[in-house]
C-alpha cells in the first residue's frame, strides 16, 4: 500500500506483475487498452479487486 495506505497503480502493478504503465492503461480504460490481451486484462482486474484499489 502507498504510504498513506491507500492502493495505489503501483501496488497493483506489483501484485499483477505487469508494469504501472500498463495497469493504468487498464484501470483507466484508455483507448490503448483494446490492445491488451484479455488474460492480461483480467490479471490486473482481479488483483487491483484483491486489493481493494478504487478509482
């Protein structure tokens, strides 16, 4: 968790394994995300939901 432990991007980056760049693209549905495999999708989905992350 960040410091004020609220779940930030980089914390679902660490726990997906992807990078925080590609967690937000997700996360923030941009327009760059129809590139990104489904399972990749779901991946950081399901963990930014084990996490409790909130937009």
């Amino acid at each position: 968790m960040g410091r004020s432990g609220v779940v930030t991007i980089r914390d679902v980056a660490r726990e997906s394994g992807y990078s925080a760049s590609t967690v937000s693209i997700v996360l923030n549905s941009a327009p760059l995300s129809n590139y990104i495999h489904a399972e990749t999708n779901a991946r950081i989905q399901a963990a930014a939901r084990c996490l409790g992350y909130r937009t």
